[in-house]
C-alpha cells in the first residue's frame, strides 16, 4: 500500500525527525511503498497564490505531485510539533496548497460552495504525531486540545478518511532519553497497529 509521510520541523535532531523516521522504518518493514516528504528540506513554498485558489486551476508541478500523492495514497502520516496550537505554517502551506477542491474535498453538484464538503481522499487511514511542552491536562482544559479539532475534524474527517489516530507526546523538553526511547517504540506499534493489516 502506499502511504505518505509527512514531516514539519526545521531540525534534523529534534524528536520530531526521529518520530518520522521511526515511522517510515516501521512501514518500510512491512514492505509498504513509502513517500517521505521532510518539507523544510524540501523548502516548500508555504504562501497559496490567488490563482491556485479556484478548483482545477494550473498548479505548478511540485504541488502538482504533491497532490497526485496525497490523492493516491492509501495511508497519511503527519508529523509536527505543536506551535502555538498549531502546525508550523510549512505545513499550514502544504495543506492550503495540497489538500485542494477536486483533490481533497469537493462540493456536490448544484452546490455553491455553502454545504457541507464531500470527502475525496481514499485513504483508509491517518495517523498525527505531535510533540509538546504542554502537560496532558492543561492543553486539554486551558486549550482545548486545538490540534486535535483540526486534523481529525475540519481536516481528515472532512477530506474522507474515517480511521484518525493522534497521539502528542510530551512533557519533550523535560523528558529522558528512555522516555523517548519508549514513545518512539508506542509511535511504532500506532503505526503498526494502523497498517498492518493494509500491506
Ligand atoms: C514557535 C514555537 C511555538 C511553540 N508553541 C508551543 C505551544 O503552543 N505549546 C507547547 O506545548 N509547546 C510549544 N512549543 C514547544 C514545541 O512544541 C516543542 O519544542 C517541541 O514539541 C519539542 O519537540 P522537538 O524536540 O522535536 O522540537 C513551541 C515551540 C516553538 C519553536
């Protein structure tokens, strides 16, 4: 199966890194046919024009790719730390740019853009590592868990993938090398669990 991962962290040794590759070797083992985007390596363009904006509008190729795969894939996995209960805005470009009208989502016939989207993603599945400085409790109740509301909701449930599994791991900032020696192995049994049974 194909499954695309995708990374937004600017540094290479951050945990966040380590998480996607743990990922990636995690799904290369089960012989699924990987695509790993690292998008500051890839130095992608985060600003959507306005002439991107309209469905079906010319795209330039990388985006274009960008969105064959993600349309293709059977699989997402993202992967970012939590900045200001967001994604880095790399990622925020991905999905303006990316998760497109005709790709991602569409309006049904006869709708002007008012209703409610109809998902078009085939993927059967996607999984969201964070990462945060942020204890459990207090993201939740003083919050709101934000990351939380937007990918599983005005996200992935919206562009039709059903199966949404997120995980945050932190305290990182105060964690031990065996802690996250012990969250990369639950990053991998997720992953595990996630697609196996799609290989
Ligand atoms: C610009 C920026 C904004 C951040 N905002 C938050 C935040 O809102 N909540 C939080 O818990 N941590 C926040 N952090 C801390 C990061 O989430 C933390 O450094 C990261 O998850 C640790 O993983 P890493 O070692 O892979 O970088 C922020 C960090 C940066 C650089």
């Amino acid at each position: 199966m194909k499954i695309s991962v995708i990374l937004a962290h600017p540094d290479k040794g951050s945990f966040n890194h380590a998480l996607a590759e743990a990922a990636v070797s995690e799904l290369t083992e089960m012989r699924h046919a990987v695509s790993f985007h690292d998008l500051y390596e890839e130095r992608f363009e985060a600003i959507l024009p306005a002439g991107e904006i309209p469905k079906g509008a010319d795209l330039p190729p990388e985006v274009r790719a960008h969105c064959d795969e993600v349309a293709e894939a059977d699989g997402i996995i993202i992967v970012h730390p939590n900045w200001w209960g967001q994604p880095p805005a790399i990622l925020k470009g991905w999905v303006d740019r990316v998760m497109r009208p005709g790709v991602a989502y569409e309006f049904a016939e006869g709708d002007g853009g008012e209703g409610v989207p109809v998902g078009l993603l085939k993927a059967k599945a996607a999984i969201v590592f964070n990462t945060s400085n942020t204890a459990e409790a207090r993201e939740r109740e003083v919050f709101g868990e934000p990351l939380e509301a937007i990918w599983r909701s005005c996200i992935f449930d919206l562009c039709g993938v059903r199966e949404f599994r997120r995980r945050m791991f932190g305290v990182v900032v105060t964690s031990t090398l065996d802690q996250r020696k012990a969250w990369l192995a639950e990053a991998r049994g997720m992953v595990r669990e996630c697609f196996g049974g799609l290989g």
